[in-house]
C-alpha cells in the first residue's frame, strides 16, 4: 500500500514523532501537517481543539493516506474518538502510547505527566496509566509556556533552560522516579528537562512507542509500503513557512525539505 502516512500536530511539535516513525519505517512517505496559524491547543477549548483538529484529518485524508497520527497530545485527548469514528484508516494517537512507556520505566510507580492545560485538564493520562497500573501514583503538572517556547525556535540556551526551570518548580520536594512528556512538542526541550529534574529520573517521550504502534499496526493491516524508490515527505503548514523550516531541518537533520503553505476550510 504505497499511500503516505498523514501525521497531524498544532505546530512543530508532531516533528519528534515523526521523526522516530521515520526510523523505524524508513521506506514510508509522511505527509505532516502542522497548525503553526492557531498553535498551541492547550489554552483552548474543547470544542475549538475538536474543530481543528477535524479539519487537519479532513485535509490530510483528501491526500490519500492510509493511516492518520494524532502527534499531538490535546488533540489525541479530544479527538480519538470522534476521529475513528469519523475516518474509515487506522487512526493512532499518542497517549496510550506515552503510557505504555512509562509503565515499563517506573520502578516505584511514581509519575509526573508534563502536558499542556488541554491535556492535563482532560484526565486522559490519568485514566490511560491507571488502566495499565492500578497501583500508578500521578502528579499532573501544566506548563503552559514550554509549547511557546519551542515554536519560536529559541529552545537552546540559558533563557529556555531557566524558563523550563522556572515552569517545574512545583516538581520540588515531590517523588518520582519517571517523567512523561505528555506533549510532543517537549522532546524539543528534554535536556533541560533532564538537567533540571536529576541523572536519576527516566524523562520519555511517546514519540518511540508511537512509531512502534504504527509499524505494528502498518504490518498487521498489510499495509506497508512496497516501491522502494526514496520517499517523499511533504510538510504542510498554517503559519510561517521559514520558522517552520528552520525548526524541522535542525530536529530532522533533514536539507531541502518539501514544505507548503495550506490553507484550511
């Protein structure tokens, strides 16, 4: 089935999964699509995210993919359902995933969740960890200014280091051995995340057990794509094409990339 993987995210943040879909399936074509016009989806409401997120589906299923990704933890929170009824592919998200990860890392059953207000608001985690363990104790944390942070590009450096600092504080005197990044946007900042939490933290993303759902499920449904001429990834964007450039040359380690304005209906 030669037909692209269609990837969705609010903004740049969807790249970290992409990323690792493209390792673990080298021979597949993504189509991304990323809503950089109305990022972040955190602060918004549900009914807003849902619309949205819609119409990313929408867009990309008028390409002709054969699965969708949610990469994007609000819109996954609110819209995986609505979207496997409303899609007739496979449609993955990246919770259960994230999840999953964290599940097989914990040794003391104590877990942060890092996410955007959307996310944390939703309970979506919560209810995803304590399905795979009862016995999970949760401490959601909100951090509005990360998402910000990374669309703008400027994620290296001391001023993001003390503003990653600065939004985990409330971390401070609590115990927990494993940190979740419940937005996939946060890979982008994990070193300092990592620098600010301690060497003896597990900090995971979703990004790797999402690849390894897609190719599973790829396999399964048969799938997987058989021309073995190099794909061709094409990425769509509501907002600015440079910043956006910019951002998915530098984390894909990737030159020249096919990257087109999109208007959405």
């Amino acid at each position: 089935m030669n037909a692209p993987i269609g990837v969705l995210d609010s903004g740049v943040g969807g790249l970290t999964v992409a990323k690792q879909i493209m390792k673990a399936l080298p021979n597949e074509v993504i189509y991304y699509i990323g809503d950089t016009a109305r990022c972040p989806y955190g602060p918004r409401k549900k009914d807003e995210v849902l619309t949205f997120t819609l119409q990313l589906a929408k867009a990309l299923e008028k390409k002709h993919i054969k699965m969708l990704v949610i990469a994007c933890n609000t819109a996954t929170a609110v819209a995986l359902d609505a979207l496997r009824k409303e899609l007739s592919i496979p449609v993955v998200g990246v919770i259960n995933a994230g999840a999953r990860a964290a599940v097989k890392k914990t040794r003391r059953n104590e877990i942060v969740v890092l996410a955007t207000e959307g996310t944390i608001k939703s309970g979506a985690y919560e209810r995803a960890l304590l399905s795979l363990n009862t016995k999970a104790k949760i401490i959601p944390l909100a951090c509005p200014t990360f998402v910000p942070l990374v669309e703008s590009g400027e994620y290296e450096g001391q001023f993001a280091y003390e503003l990653v600092a600065n939004g985990l504080k409330p971390l401070q005197n609590k115990s927990f051995d494993t940190v979740i990044l419940g937005c996939t946007h946060y890979p982008m900042i994990q070193h300092h995340i990592e620098k600010v939490v301690g060497p003896n933290i597990t900090v995971l993303s979703s990004a790797e057990e999402t690849a390894k759902e897609v190719k599973e499920r790829l396999m399964y449904e048969n799938l997987l794509r058989t021309e073995k001429n190099k794909p061709h990834h094409i990425f769509y964007v509501t907002g600015s094409v440079p910043i956006f450039r910019s951002i998915a040359e530098n984390w894909l380690e990737m030159e020249h990339l096919d990257i087109r304005k999109i208007h959405l209906k």
